[in-house]
C-alpha cells in the first residue's frame, strides 16, 4: 500500500510541480531577507530596499531576536539574524507565502 501510495500520489506530476514551486517560493524568499538580515543590527546601514524588507517581519519575530541578541558576539548576533528569517519563512503559512512572494516579485 505504501509503494502505491508513493507511485501513484506522491510521485504524481501535480504533486511534483507543486513541491518545486513551493521550493522555488522559499528560494525566493530566503534570497531578498537574508542580504538584509545579514546587515541588521550592526554598525552598517541598510540600504533603502534592505530596510523595506525588514520592516515586512513580524515585530515578535523582531523582538525574539533582540532579547536573545543582547550581550551576543557579532558571530553569534548574525546566526540569530539568519535564524530569525528562517523562523520568519517557515512560520509563514502556504498562501501568505505565495501571496508575499507574488508581491514581492510583481505578481499581483
């Protein structure tokens, strides 16, 4: 039963082309907060569009971060940058991502 079950539902090309775009919107996603978040709380400025960016993210994701930032090393402050957009995108459901991505891309 398991074998058809992956044959014949998982395998399927609807299946497959909605995974691959489901994969491409979070490719998406990652690529324009990351740059942003790398230069977040640190000495150098956001660029305009970096700023937009992450004005964008939840202020509890954006508050997590900043109590458990506090007294950090610059090394240990850029892993919680990068796992605050990670929290950000995964904790997204299906259609706000779809939807930010479409806005974001000029999709509308």
């Amino acid at each position: 039963l398991g074998n058809i079950a992956y044959n014949y539902v998982f395998r399927s090309k609807p299946i497959l082309k909605m995974e691959i775009t489901a994969g491409n919107i979070i490719n998406f996603l990652l690529d324009k907060f990351i740059p942003a978040a790398i230069h977040y709380d640190t000495d150098l400025e956001l660029s305009p569009m970096e700023d937009r960016l992450m004005s964008l993210i939840s202020e509890n994701y954006l508050q997590i971060y900043t109590i458990y930032s506090e007294g950090k090393s610059d090394k240990e402050k850029l892993y919680l940058r990068l796992l605050l957009i990670t929290d950000f995108v995964c904790g997204m459901t299906d259609s706000y991502a779809k939807r930010l991505y479409q806005e974001l891309s000029g999709i509308v």
